[in-house]
C-alpha cells in the first residue's frame, strides 16, 4: 500500500510539473507573440513612410537625370539602411525567431522575410552608406551616358536601331564600341563596389556576396548553379545548331566571310536578344500603332484593368531620363507606375507587355496582407508573369487577335513567328549563363582578370568570337552588374515558370493541347486564375510552395524545354 501511495504521489507531482511548464511556457509563447506584434507595429509606423518617399524619389530621378534628385534618393536608401541595419531590433527578432514561439503562419512569414531583411545588414552602417553612395554615383553615370558617334550623341534607342538596321560593317562596329566605352567609365567604380559589398558579406559570415544575395533572397546557391548546369546541358546543341543558321544569315547580309563575323554584327549589344534572321518583319505590325493603347485593350479585355497604372506612368523619351524600363509599387496600396521609352516596333511592344505584367502582379496581391508580404512570392515569379505576357508580341496568334490581320496572313507568319521566340529563348538562355557565371566568378575572385573572364564566358556561351586584342571592360557596359547585382539568373527563372504557368494555363484553363497559338485574348478566367493563384498571395508563402499551389508541381524546366528545345 504504502509503495503504491507513493507512485501516485510521484504521477500526480509529475502532472503538476509537466502542467506549471505547460503554463510557463504558455506565457513566455504569449510574450513572444506580444513582443513580435509590437515590433511589427514600430517597424510598420518608421518603414512604410521611407519607402513610399524612397520610391518616389527614385521615379523622379528616373525622369530628369538631376543630381539632386539621385542625392535624395541617396538620403532615403540610408535612412532605410539605418533602420534594417539596427541591431537591437536584429536581436529582438532574432529572439523571438529563436524562441520558435510564433506558431500562426502569416505571422512566421512575416518573421522569416524581416529577419532576412534584417539580417543582410548587421554590420557598420558607414559602410552600408558607402556602398549605397558609389552605387548612386555608378548609376548616374549609366543614366546620363549617351555613345558618341561622329561627333553625334545617340541613345539606346538609336544604337539598337542601327545594330538592327544598317548593314555597314564599319558603322556597326563604331557604333558598338561606342557603347562600349561606358566600361570604361565605370568599371573602376564597379570593382571598388564589388569589394565593398563582399566585405559586408563577409563580415555576416558568408564566403562573398553573391552566395549572401542568393540565401537572402531564399536560394540555394549550390541548386541554382545545379539548375544552370542542367539548363545548358538543355540548350547547348539546339542552340549551337540555331548559331549556324545565324551566321549563314549573316555572312549572306554582311557579304563576310563566317571567320569575320563579330559581336557586331548580331543585332543589338549583347547578343541577349535573337536577331531577326526569318522572312517575318514582326516590327511591320507595330509601326504605325499604339502600343499603349494596344497594352490597355488587351491587359483590361483579360480581367487585369491598368488604365489606373497607364495614367501613372511614363513611356516616352525625355532627355536625362533613364533609358531602360522598369516598373514599381510606390506604396504596396495600388500607386503601381511603369517607366518605358517606347518606339512603335516590336521590342518596345514586347516590353509594355512585359512591364504591365509586373504591373497587374504589383495591382492584385491581396491588401489584406500584412505590409512586408504585400511583395511577389520572388523576384523571379513577377518575371515570369512579364516574360509570360512579354512573349505575345512575337505570337502571331496574339497578332492576329490584337491587330486584326487576316487568316492568310496569320498562316504566312506564324510558323516565323514561333521559331523566332524560340530562337529568343535559347539565344536569351545562353546569354544568361553568361551573366550568371560571370557574377558568380568575379564575386569569388574580383581581383582576377575580369575582361578576360567576361570574353571567355561570352565565347563558350554565346559562341561569339572576341575583337582580336581587344582588352576592354565589356562587362562593365552592363548596367544590371552594378545596378541590380546577382539578380540576372531570375529572368531565366523567369522563363521555366513562364513556360509551366502557360502549359497549366492551356491544359487547364483553355482545355486546349495548342500551346503556341493562344493569346488569352478576352478571357477573363485566365486573369481570374492569376489574380488568384499568383498575385494575390503575394510573399504569404516560400516561393516554391506558391507554384506548386498554382500549378500543382514545384519549378521544374520541364515545360520550358517541351515549348522550346525539344
């Protein structure tokens, strides 16, 4: 008797142990979830006035070049920094992360994506200033640059039509090295500032700067180089093949010898971009129209309203203004803008697409989130919604649909059409393993040989052939490699979830086994489907998990090599 009374006095102490720690750790879960409401709603009260006021400063940079608008832009990025880079606020987070206390899942989100944030710039904040300072100064020189030629200034705008156009060896290559010389400009500034951002890197215990950039962003850098690795073993030979095809085209229009074929003569800067080798004109049915108004039809006719944005935008040349286009959410409440220096050809069709893409992604999260989710679930996957609609300028389907060109016609182009977007594709693949690597290399090493590098990279990827003796700083005439650094392997990611969002889009939606002649013209369920699927849960869920949500499968490259290589 008397043993069994102690058992059960031994159970019952057991039991109001295990129910006074149940309590504590109740209440010290109750502090934590307290302590993280409360640290959200300081950081909300500081953070959300700066970034409204940083991305208006940096719009109107945008548009007038002023130095005075890129030092406001600058005072605003440090205040910025001053705030991410706090250390008391680090830690509470870092507590609260560690304690493992916030079970509610919007509310883990939020604590993954701050501490990240956060966590990228635990360092010295004098050196955070420094790097946002040379980065400010670099791309002010990239804004207010324009190639002179003969005494004659000319834009962006003007080389890529005379890249595109003229069929004198001697001016394309004036004009090209023209370009050129804004390395040369910048490319000391862009050393110093690769240095810079390493040694902030390292000082967070990572190896350099673009392993940081990738794990910051929720990338694993061994899997993304995996990825790449598998995209080129996926693209070398069809595009080797296709390479053929463009160089017999161009020893024919240039009357050269293949051996003399230089970066050049391939249509535009970087050979990023396919060069126009079939019989289709595809600027033809741009030239006299209205992009905007053409954006606006289609855009609105499939559910995703953007007159608002248009009326908020800015998309023709101004002197001193940025060249490139670009969209952005000023306020993550609907203030969604884009920048474009549109020309009636199909580039600049394909880019209005392709921006307004990012615009409806930006227009349509849910405004119920909380603010620090109220972004895309990634970079890539607003990429892939402009890449997805970027590409219906060269559909001849979407031609036929939007610009009203007979059925004879459609039959005459739409075969060109499709091998020209395939030759993009696998012509803007191989370009980015070039970006890619280079980034990757000269993050690890940025004391070795950079133009070497940059040439190598450039002849086993793009197989264009290096000027001989040429010892420049091509890879400095890049704005992307200073502006927007380790970021460029997202358009290609882009790209597979572009192709695996289209193939779900067809088969599901559509009911159709057609992949390439689809607009989505008029069809509200499509944007039905992405407003709900895709921009709607913006960054509540890793990114991965958001695809595989939408699209019942994880990203996979599949889809992008049954459209494109196969």
């Amino acid at each position: 008797m008397k043993n069994q009374i102690s058992q059960s006095l031994t159970i019952f102490l057991a039991i109001i142990l295990s129910l006074l720690m149940i309590s504590c750790g109740s209440k010290k879960d109750e502090q934590m979830n307290n302590e993280f409401k409360e640290f959200i709603k300081n950081w909300e009260t500081q953070y959300i006035p700066l970034y409204k006021e940083a991305n208006l400063a940096y719009w109107d940079a945008s548009i007038s070049g002023k130095k005075e608008d890129f030092d406001k832009v600058l005072e605003l990025q440090n205040k910025i920094t001053a705030l991410f880079s706090d250390k008391e606020s680090f830690e509470k987070l870092k507590k609260i992360k560690e304690s493992g206390a916030i079970k509610d899942e919007i509310d883990k989100r939020q604590l993954e994506v701050l501490y990240l944030a956060y966590l990228g710039n635990q360092i010295d904040t004098s050196l955070l200033n420094a790097v946002n300072k040379l980065q400010n100064e670099i791309e002010q020189k990239y804004t207010n640059f324009r190639a002179e030629v003969n005494g004659k200034k000319l834009t962006d705008n003007e080389i890529e039509e005379i890249l595109t156009t003229s069929k004198n060896s001697k001016e394309l290559q004036a004009v090209w090295e023209a370009h050129k010389k804004i390395g040369t400009v910048v490319a000391d500034d862009i050393k110093q500032l690769v240095k810079m951002r390493n040694e902030i890197a390292k000082k967070l215990g990572f190896n350099n700067y673009h392993e940081m950039s990738l794990k910051l962003r929720e990338q694993d850098p061994n899997e993304i180089l995996k990825l790449f690795d598998e995209l080129d073993n996926l693209t070398k030979d069809a595009f080797a093949k296709e390479k053929e095809n463009i160089d017999k085209f161009f020893t024919e229009r240039y009357k050269i010898s293949k051996e003399d074929l230089m970066p050049w003569h391939y249509q535009n800067r970087f050979f990023q971009e396919a060069p126009k080798i079939y019989e289709v004109d595809l600027d033809v049915y741009y030239k006299d129209k209205d992009l905007v108004k053409l954006t606006s039809e289609y855009y609105n006719g499939i559910g995703l309203l953007i007159d608002d944005i248009i009326s908020k935008s800015d998309l023709f040349e101004k002197p001193g203004k940025n060249q490139h286009a670009y969209c952005t959410d000023i306020d993550n409440e609907g203030d969604v803008r884009v920048l474009c220096n549109i020309k009636p050809n199909e580039k600049w069709m394909n880019t209005m697409l392709h921006e307004y893409g990012h615009a409806v992604y930006d227009k349509f999260i849910d405004r119920q989130l909380p603010f620090s989710l109220r972004d895309p679930a990634h970079t890539f996957t607003t990429e892939a919604i402009a890449q997805l609609f970027g590409r219906m300028a060269t559909n001849a389907k979407w031609i036929k649909d939007m610009l009203g060109i007979r059925d004879e016609e459609f039959n005459k182009i739409k075969d060109d059409c499709f091998k020209s977007l395939r030759l993009h594709q696998l012509t803007f693949s191989r370009w980015s393993q070039v970006m890619f690597r280079f980034e990757k290399s000269m993050y690890e090493n940025p004391d070795q040989d950079l133009n070497k590098l940059w040439w190598d990279l450039v002849e086993k990827y793009q197989l264009l052939k290096k000027p001989e003796g040429r010892n420049q700083p091509d890879w400095a005439s890049k704005i992307h490699i200073a502006t927007v650094p380790c970021y460029y392997h997202n358009y290609l990611l882009g790209e597979l979830l572009a192709s695996q969002l289209q193939n779900y889009i067809v088969k599901n939606i559509i009911k159709s086994d057609d992949l390439i002649n689809q607009s989505f013209k008029n069809n509200t369920e499509v944007g039905k489907y992405l407003k709900e699927k895709v921009f709607a849960p913006g960054a509540k869920y890793f990114w991965n998990d958001m695809i595989e949500k939408a699209t019942g499968e994880k990203l996979t490259p599949k889809y992008y090599a049954k459209q494109f290589v196969n």
